[in-house]
C-alpha cells in the first residue's frame, strides 16, 4: 500500500510538472529486439550508425546495462502539438517545420522537468532514490517501455498513439532503483484498419505492418531522415516529393484521426513558435543562414533542435525546397549559394537552380560550369543545363 500510495503521489506531481501522461513499468528485457536487430540488417536505418553500434544494441535489450540497479521506469509524455501559421500548408513558398522543432529544444525541457521529479521522489522516501533521466538521448526503447507503461500503442506510422491525446507528444525516462506500482501494458491496436498515414506518406517510407504486427519504416525515404539525420546530398528521386519541408515532417501525425479529434494546442511556454520559424519565407530564410558561418548558425540556433542538421544540411533542404517552389525569385538567392563554401549547398542551389529552369536560373548555371572545382556539384550543373558530363 505504501508502494502504491507513493505512486499515485508521484504521478499528481509528475502532472503538475506539465507531464499530460505518467506510467511505470519494470525494466524487463525488451521482446521487441528479434524485429529491432532485422530492421538493422535490412539497412533501413540508412546512416544512422549509432543504432547498429552492438554496445548500443545490448543496452536497448537490456536496461540494467545502462542502469545496473534500475528496479522501475517512470515514463511520461510532455505535449508539443502547434497550429500552422495561417497559409502554410498552401505556400510552397514558405518553410514547414516540424511542429516540434519550433520552439526550444525538447530534451533540455524535458531533461529539467525528469530532473525536478527525480528531486521530489528522492525527498519523499527514507535513504533518498538514485535516478536517471533520459530524453531521446541514449540506447533505449523508448516507445517500446511506454506501451509496456500503458501509454499507447505503435501506430502504422511508428508513432506512440494515445487513445486520448493523439501522438503529439515528447516521451521521457526516468531510470529509478526503488520499486514502484506498476502499470499494466497497452495491448490493443487502435488503428485498425486506417492506412492514411501510408497513403499519404509522399517519399513512401512507411511499409506497413510485418507478419507480427511491427510497423516498419525505412528512415533512408523519411523526410525527417532526410532533413536531419542524413548527411549526404539527398537522393535525386525523393527531393521533390520533399516539397517545402526543411526540417522534419508532421504528415503522418496530420492525416491520423486521432490526431484530428484529440490533438490540443500544449501550454508549455518553451514550445510556442519562435517569431523566425513561424513558416518563414523560404528565400529570407536562405538569406539568413547565407549571412552567417558555422559558428554563427550554431550561436543561432543553440536552443534550437534546427541545429542538428549544420549550416550546410539546412541549406541543402532549403534549396530543395526552393527548387520545389520554382519561382524565379529564389534565383538570387540561390546564386548566392553557388558560391557557398560547401559542396554540398553549392550541388543543391544548382539543381534547384534547375528546377526554375528561368533564362537568369540558366544563365547562372552556365557561368559556374567553369569555374566550379567539385565534381559531383559540376555532374549537377550538367545535369540542370540539360548537358552531357565529361
């Protein structure tokens, strides 16, 4: 009963943190590494080394690995969701964010509000309570342990769905050496036989569900993936399905219908919307991060998760995105990013360049074949000119 008494205390104060949901569960081997260890070999992680690393792999098996002494995990969920600026959806020449990503960074809020938890449960018990918080930030599973804590189920789109609270949530760990109540797992899947997140995923990077039920998602064709994680010039036949996202995607999130019906604008201040990345122009965006160095886009967006991808990844996603639009105005802009230091902006500029196919897009395109020193940027400028590689 004192177990149980405690429990319920710590989860009036976990929502008093700002925490929507709250579960426990024991930290058992995870039954879910046959299918985790599957996707890895069929490559489906793309660069995402970190994932295959077999020090990592053996710590998402096993918590203890990571915690020795782990005895309960607290999961809760921390709400993100975000209205669009008016007009975006229909402005291919404005930049979508990931509702996410819009405001401060979610592990350092996260981070601080496991921590002030962890804080009152070591001041309620006798001898105190060892703990570790994680957000996203190391080798665990993290959806697999909120199931397990009730939190929801794995939707077709991979995402963790509440029946009552969608999935636009952040899900936090807190690694703990006592024994709490446990909650029972979430087992029933909700989505039945819904498949709008397949139908509208535009690179086709969901699968659908393997013969144990698992959704499978190949990251390499994820527009998230694409915008943030990968560092190499991205694919030829997935930049225009990419549209004028720059960083993330919410698509498989907007098309659910439990998102439609249960999804609330959060109360978290550190979320709301940054004045900069409220769908920004796509050519004063640009200009913006032309305008600085490295050091610069890192001072910028310290606080940011926009950091993640480097100066020259948010660049190549926005010259993809101004290709996307087509409009002869990004050409300036673009022709700024000819002469970037980076390979890697100056062989997106130039397909975006292009994509506009204008006489001034043309123009600029032809006066850098000469002088370009990088080969894949010049195969780019044969290839938007229309003229063979040699």
């Amino acid at each position: 009963m004192e177990r149980q008494a405690l429990t319920a205390r710590l989860r009036v104060h976990a929502h008093d943190l700002g925490f929507s949901l709250v579960g426990v569960t024991a930290p058992d081997p995870s039954t879910h590494m046959d299918f985790y260890r599957e996707w890895i070999a069929s490559g489906h992680h793309g660069e995402m080394g970190y994932l295959a690393r077999e020090d990592s792999v053996g710590r998402r098996a096993d918590l203890t690995k990571t915690m020795a002494e782990t005895a309960s995990v607290i999961v809760v969920a921390h709400e993100y969701y975000q209205e669009d600026p008016e007009g975006l959806a229909d402005d291919p020449s404005r930049a979508v964010i990931a509702r996410y990503a819009r405001g401060e960074d979610y592990h350092h809020v996260v981070k601080r509000k496991l921590e002030e938890l962890l804080a009152w449960l070591d001041n309620q018990v006798e001898g105190g309570v060892r703990g570790r918080p994680y957000v996203d930030t190391g080798p665990i599973l993290e959806r697999d342990l909120a199931r397990r804590a009730g939190l929801g189920w794995f939707g077709k789109n991979t995402m963790l769905i509440h029946p009552a609270r969608g999935s636009y949530f952040f899900v936090g760990l807190l690694l703990v050496d006592m024994r709490l109540q446990h909650d029972a797992p979430y087992e029933e899947d909700r989505c039945g036989t819904c498949h709008a997140c397949l139908d509208a995923c535009p690179t086709g990077a969901l699968l659908g569900r393997d013969g144990d039920g698992a959704p499978v998602m190949d990251a390499r064709r994820c527009i998230s993936y694409l915008t943030i994680e990968l560092r190499d010039p991205i694919p030829l036949e997935l930049r225009r399905p990419m549209g004028n996202r720059v960083f993330g995607c919410d698509i498989c999130q907007e098309v659910c219908p439990w998102n439609a019906t249960f999804a609330r604008v959060n109360t978290e201040r550190a979320y709301e919307t940054r004045d900069d990345l409220n769908g920004p122009e796509l050519v004063d965006l640009a200009g913006q991060i032309l305008e600085s160095d490295d050091a610069g886009f890192r001072a910028h967006f310290r606080d940011s998760p926009l950091g993640r991808p480097g100066r020259a990844g948010m660049l190549r996603n926005i010259s993809v995105a101004l290709g996307n639009w087509g409009d002869a105005r990004a050409v300036p802009v673009l022709a700024t990013a000819m002469s970037d230091p980076s390979p890697l902006v100056r062989s997106h500029a130039a397909w975006a360049l292009g994509e506009i196919g204008s006489p001034s897009a043309k123009q600029e395109l032809q006066s850098r074949l000469s002088t370009e020193p990088d080969g894949q940027v010049r195969n780019e400028l044969h290839a938007a000119l229309g003229t063979p590689a040699f």
